[in-house]
C-alpha cells in the first residue's frame, strides 16, 4: 500500500502579513487600498501623485507587489489588490488609525499634526499594543478624520 504522507504533497505558504514586508511596501499597499475604494484599477501615475514618487519608481515598486502576489498588474491598465494585499493594506490602516485616535484623544496631538505622526509609528507597532489601545479607546470605529478603522479582523465599514 502507497503510504499517503504530507512530504509529497504541496503546501501552501501562510499568506504575508504587514510585519513581513517592507515599511515601503505598506505604504504602497495603504494608499493602492484608498485609491482603489471603487474596486476599479489603479494607475501607476494616480499611485505615483499620491506617494510623491516619480511614475518609474511606481512601476518598479508595482512590479515588486506583483511578484509577491499582493497586486494584479496589467500593463497599461493598471493595478488591483489581491487578498493578501488588501489585508496588508488594511492592516496598516487600522495601525495608523489607532494611532491617529490615540494621539489626538490621551496625547492631546493636534488633528493637524496626527497624520504625520502616525504615518512614523504605524510600522512599528506591535499587534498587542495595538490590541491594548484598541481596548483602550473602548473598541472605536472611526479615526479623528472620521475614516473607519478597520476591526481586528480587518474588516471595514464601506460606505454607501
């Protein structure tokens, strides 16, 4: 009799998560998910404006995505998250969200000046501070801006 062991069968790598990849991949991840919020591709020159980056840098960078298989990337028509891009995305959102709140409501931070601010710590922070300041804050929804955060799930309210 054949034996059936798990050596000769393929397994799946675990998806990424955002500790796995760069703080420069999150960030692209975070703003594909924003401009994306349509479900419509995103183009490398709308992604280039929004990161401040040159439209070449974009390419390379959506070419890294795509190997990595957190973006769909069709040449001249543009790019799309796939799951495991968006989840990233989405954990990164409710890092810098927290943060955004936390700021603002025990620090006294400026909603001027709590983007910035979040924007630096969102990559550093650690899922169990994250859990202990969503507790914290009472369980919140939405940010200082009004944007929702994403549970601890990471799912989101989408708008109407």
């Amino acid at each position: 009799m054949p034996s059936h062991s798990a050596a000769g069968k393929a397994q799946k790598a675990p998806e990424p998560v955002a500790a796995d990849v760069s703080d420069a991949v999150q960030d692209y991840l975070r703003e594909l998910y924003k401009l994306q919020s349509d479900g419509e591709r995103v183009t490398t020159t709308a992604l280039a404006r929004r990161m401040a980056v040159t439209p070449p840098s974009t390419t390379a960078m959506i070419k890294k995505l795509a190997a990595l298989g957190l973006v769909e990337h069709v040449p001249y028509h543009g790019v799309r998250l796939t799951r495991p891009g968006e989840r990233i995305a989405l954990e990164v959102l409710r890092h810098h969200r927290l943060l955004e709140l936390y700021l603002t409501q025990m620090l006294n931070v400026g909603v001027d000046a709590v983007h910035s601010e979040a924007d630096r710590l969102e990559h550093a922070l650690s899922e169990e501070l994250e859990s202990r300041i969503d507790e914290l804050l009472g369980w919140p929804t939405h940010g200082p801006h009004g944007d929702p955060i994403p549970d601890a799930q990471l799912r989101i309210e989408r708008p109407e």
